[in-house]
C-alpha cells in the first residue's frame, strides 16, 4: 500500500514514498519493477512532478453517461480511443499554459481518473485487466475545443496536445488502495466552483473493460496512462460556455488520491 510522489532533486527526478505525517522518504530501485523507500528525507518544499512519464498517454472519450447526454452524443458501442502527445504532460501546481501561437479562446477543463500501468499488457481479459495496473492518480485532459472540433481536420489529437495540456498527480496511489476504480467520487473546481461532480461508477466502459480493448492485439508498455473520460459539466456544455482564462485556478479531486491543482497563464 502505498502513496507515491515524484519530486525534483539536485540529482534529478526523485520517486518518494509520501508518509502518513506527509514526510517524502526517497525511494530506490525502479518503480516499475523492485524498489524500497529509504530513510532519507526529501525536503518538505520539494517541487512535485507528474508521478510517471508515460511512454503513451491513451484517452478515451464519451465515457460517462451524462456527458454523453450533456453533449447530445449517442452512447458510444465501443470505447472512443484518441492519443495525446508525450509532450502535453505536465505537473502539479505548475501554470497550464493557453495557446497563444496557435491561438485558442475555447479552452476547457476535464478531471478524468488516470490509470497507469504496472507491466507489459497484451490481450488482457477484463477479468485480470486490474492485475495489470500499477496505480492511479488525477489527471486533467485539458482541451482546446476550437482546435478540436473546429480546426483539427477531424482529429481530436491537435486540441488535446498543446504543452501543459496534460496535468497528472498530485501522487501514484498503488492499486492495492483502491481496489475498486469504479467507485470513487470525482470532480472540477475552477476558481473554487465546483464545475463538475459525479462519481467513476458512471463510466460506460470500466477499467476493467478498458484494458481489454486497449490490449488487444496491442501491446500497453509499462508506464502507459489512459485517461478514463471525463464526468458532465464540462465548459463546452455549458450555457453560456465556460472557458479558462490566465489567472484562473483549476483543481481535479478524485477521492483517496488527493487534489491536482493547477493556476492557469498565457503562453
């Protein structure tokens, strides 16, 4: 069981074991393979990372319920798959940057549970698809809806892959604390406001089935994220439209990981 945090160091990216008194103990070893949390102490200011730099970051869209309806989509037969760019990661507490060379006026919040994988998956039922997990932690699938839906040639990828435009963390929490991903309450707080509410038992597709579709015939690395889709209540649905502006705040909370919270700035 356990809380997991990337931290910078003087010696570069540090993982560290977060303790019950919120002390980071340095951890040695891989985290993907064997490692053990030592007795040294990382400072109490240490500036968090995103807690893994995932080879791919796998997304899926339309994948609760009432954001299907939000949007006046169908509910999807099959998971809806898009990819954002290993660039787009990005880390707690640091500014979401909006586009402004590629200028975009439309840009969106998203809290989705990421999961990321503990080892090499391929053709995985669903049934031993949780065996497969590592750990879980918060993401934002910030979105540039203008480049999305408007000028992305039919692609969702340009408007999901902007720098900044993937926040994880605040911690990994292993999969052994969370023994059930489809139970946890999770929601959206910009500049305070909640803006999005409702709980992952709303998914379409579960973890479970999720990995499966994904592993098939396709190897998942380990260290791969995906994303699990993102609740109603997002900007784009609302009446008037919401969107983010520099000096804004955004915050992803999913409950027994913690908060991602993020300001927001102009590029």
């Amino acid at each position: 069981m356990a809380r997991i945090a990337r931290i910078r160091t003087a010696a570069g990216p540090r993982h560290a074991l977060e303790q019950p008194d919120g002390r980071l103990c340095l951890i040695e070893g891989d985290l993907l393979g064997d490692w053990r949390a030592t007795d040294q102490v990382a400072p109490a200011n240490a500036e968090r990372l995103a807690p893994v730099v995932p080879p791919t970051i796998y997304c899926i869209g339309l994948n609760y319920r009432k954001h299907a309806e939000e949007t006046g989509a169908a509910i999807p037969q099959y998971p809806v798959l898009f990819i954002k760019s290993a660039g787009a990661l990005h880390h707690p507490d640091q500014p979401i940057l909006i586009p402004t060379h590629a200028p975009s006026h439309k840009v969106d919040y998203e809290c989705e549970l990421a999961v990321v994988i503990g080892r090499r998956a391929k053709n995985v039922r669903a049934a031993e698809a949780l065996d497969y997990v590592l750990g879980y932690t918060c993401a934002n699938d910030v979105s540039a809806r203008d480049w999305q839906m408007e000028w992305g040639g039919g692609q969702f990828c340009r408007g999901k892959s902007f720098d900044t435009f993937c926040p994880l963390g605040p911690v990994l929490v292993t999969a052994d604390e969370i023994p059930n991903p489809n139970a946890l309450d999770i929601r959206t707080t910009l500049n305070g406001q909640t803006v999005q509410s409702a709980n992952t038992s709303d998914m379409i597709f579960d973890v479970r089935t999720l990995i499966e579709f994904l592993s098939a015939d396709c190897t998942l690395e380990a260290g791969s994220v995906i994303l699990t889709g993102t609740p109603s209540g997002v900007g784009a649905a609302r009446k008037p439209p919401l969107w983010m502006q520099p000096g804004d705040e955004v915050c992803v909370e999913i409950a027994g990981i913690g908060t991602l919270r993020n300001p927001l700035a102009a590029s």
